[in-house]
C-alpha cells in the first residue's frame, strides 16, 4: 500500500509522528509531502525538517502563501506525486482549501483514490470558490477520517457518501509524559499549587473565565495556588492588569513557548484548565491540550464546549463545568485542588486511557485499517 500524503503541518518534525509510525505497518510505503517552509501562527518561519528516525519518504516543496492554511500551492506537487506512483493519495487538510483543489487534481491525474480529513464540527458556507471546491472533493473522496463524532456528524449533513472513520488526534507519549518540574515551578514563582491554561489568550479560548474563578476562590480565602498562562494572544494585557491587581498572589503569563517545550510547563501543573467558550462560528473541535496533559499525568477541567466534554467523560481524566459559569469552575478548581487523592486518581485514570486510545501507535492502526479498507 503506497499512501502519499500532503500536510502543512508536517513542516514541523514531531507532526510527523503518526506518518512514521504508519509507514512501520505491513506493506505500507509512505511519501510525506510538506511545504519547504512554513509561517506559525506565532510569526516564526519553520523550515521542514524530516523526524529523526522516520521509515518514509519525504518531500520538501515550497509553496506560495506559507501560513495561509486555506490558501497555499504547492510548486512541483504534480510531478511529486507522479514519480512515487501512490496507491491512494491522503489530504491532511480540510476539504474547502487550494490545497484540496491540487490533491483533487492530482487524485484524478493519477487515477488514485483521495482521502480526506475534515475536522469542521459546525456546517458552515464558504464564500466561492471555496464552497465549490469543497463539494467537488467531498464528492470525490473515498474516504474521510473526521477527529471527533461531531465532525463526522457535519459530514453527514453535507451528504457526504464514501466511508468515514474516526481517527482522532494522536499525542505523542515519549514527549508528553509524567516529568516533574520543580525548577521551572521555582523559576515561574509558583506558590503552593499551580493552575494552568496551555493555548490562546482569547474570549473564544475562555481565559478570563478562568481569572475570574480564581479571584472567586482567592477572595474565599483556604486555597494556596498560582495561576499560569502559557500562551499569547489579545487578552494577554488585560490578565497582566488583572494580575498586577492581585498584590498578594501570584500569576504568571509565560508567553509563546515552542512545541517541544509544552510538556515541561504542562508538567509544572497540578491541574490544567480549557474553559472554552462557543461562538457563532466556532466551538472547541478537540481539545488537543487535554489529551497532551493526561500523558503528562496532569487532571484536567474542561468547559462543555465542543468535543470537551466527552473527552473528558470518555477518559475519566478531570471535570467538566458548562461554559461561562466561573462559579462552577471555581467549585471544580476547589475539589481538585483540596481532594489530592482523587486528583491523582482522576490523573492516572486518564493517563491510562491516553496510553490505550491516544498514544501515536494506536492512531496509526486505527488510520492504517481505513486506508486499507478505503483501497478494498
């Protein structure tokens, strides 16, 4: 089974990971097509680096428009794709982009099958040409592996006929795992325990929901903790304000950190918080942080945005509070911060159940088994 696949996100190693680990399966060759270089969302231009160790081949293109997910080219992906000769060409981006208008192309040049991995868990309509572009392919591909059942859920609405597989983000466990941090704890200045938010500091990411539930037990006095934000955004100023008000406690906003150096602050905490907030044209798609800190053997609290909620349940790892309720997350906040035990027990539950459903190894069959359905 040659499987070429095409993702932006590949530029950057540790994303290559689950490819890796598929080409290790029984007659698979896998060629990984990545852009030469990328623009993050933080500003930083990454260069592709292949994973140190991968059993695939690779494809480094440039591309015009890096950093625009919906609206890069590949230069050369034709002839790419052609001299490997795929059985089965997998796009993981969303159905709707340039980048889906070239694998289509190429799918039909080469007579292959074409896959794609739609993680929309709204219906939304796009502007032409993106619509049209996002029929076509949705009418085109024989396979799709939606992250979440809400995302294969809109892909049912959007009349979606080839099969469909749930194949939900992968976490890394040699990175993400159990490694104290008491230096880094120290170098932040936590007092007592340390609370946690991992991601943007924005309204939709909930964050001064968060703020506000620790006000709300720091005022009720009984708790020793610190607030952490690792992470960067608009609201960044104000939680700094906010913090600033809080003379004699303590909140540190640490800023953009790189992908690599995540598990060391996740692992600073005694709990980490997603208290995400839906929008008109957003709601929490996965909540990838959480699986991150569960391998990390961190409890975790979640709003009931999105998918949250059933991650959540589904491992056992944390507690979920219905979005925008500060007093609700402070309830939470308060039990995982004084009930130890259950914190810890909560933890390795869904450290557990990360290992057995999330971890790298196990995404890669679940991927392998519906590609090779997908080619019959």
């Amino acid at each position: 089974m040659k499987v070429a696949v095409v993702s932006h996100a590949c530029a950057v190693d540790v994303n290559q990971r689950l490819y890796a680990e598929l080409a290790k399966r029984p007659h698979a060759e896998v060629l990984l097509v990545a852009p030469k270089a990328w623009r993050a969302s933080t500003g930083r231009l990454v260069h592709f680096k292949p994973l140190e160790g991968g059993q695939f081949l690779s494809q480094a293109l440039p591309v015009w428009g890096a950093g625009q997910i919906s609206l890069h080219l590949y230069r050369g992906l034709a002839a790419a794709l052609a001299e490997f000769a795929p059985d089965l060409l997998y796009l993981d981006e969303e159905p709707y982009g340039l980048p889906a208008w070239q694998a289509l192309r190429a799918s039909r040049r080469l007579r292959v099958p074409l896959a794609v991995c739609p993680n929309q868990n709204l219906v939304k309509s796009h502007p032409w040409p993106f619509s049209a572009v996002d029929r076509r392919v949705l009418d085109a591909a024989s396979l799709a592996t939606p992250i979440t059942e809400e995302c294969a859920q809109v892909l049912e609405l959007k009349h979606f006929t080839g099969r469909v597989a749930i194949v939900p983000y992968p976490v890394d466990t040699d990175l993400f795992r159990p490694d104290p941090q008491p230096e880094l704890r120290q170098e932040m200045r936590v007092e007592g325990r340390a609370v946690g938010f991992v991601g943007r500091l924005s309204e939709a990411k909930g964050v001064m929901d968060l703020m506000r539930a620790a006000e709300l037990l720091w005022d009720a006095g009984g708790l020793d903790f610190s607030l952490v934000f690792v992470g960067d955004g608009p609201l960044r100023e104000q939680l700094q304000a906010r913090g600033k008000a809080q003379a004699d406690r303590h909140v540190a906003l640490v800023g953009s950190v790189p992908h690599l150096s995540a598990p060391r602050y996740i692992n600073a905490l005694d709990v980490l918080v997603l208290p995400s907030r839906t929008t008109p044209r957003w709601k929490e798609q996965f909540g990838r942080v959480l699986i991150e800190a569960l391998a990390c053997g961190v409890p975790v609290i979640g709003s009931d945005s999105g998918h949250i909620p059933r991650l959540i349940e589904e491992t056992g790892g944390g507690l979920v509070f219905a979005e925008g309720d500060t007093e609700a997350l402070a309830e939470a906040l308060r039990h995982l911060l004084s009930d130890t035990e259950d914190a810890a027990r909560k933890a390795e539950q869904g450290r557990e159940v990360i290992l057995q459903q999330y971890a790298v190894p196990r995404v890669a069959e679940k991927l392998h088994e519906a590609l090779r359905a997908a080619l019959g």
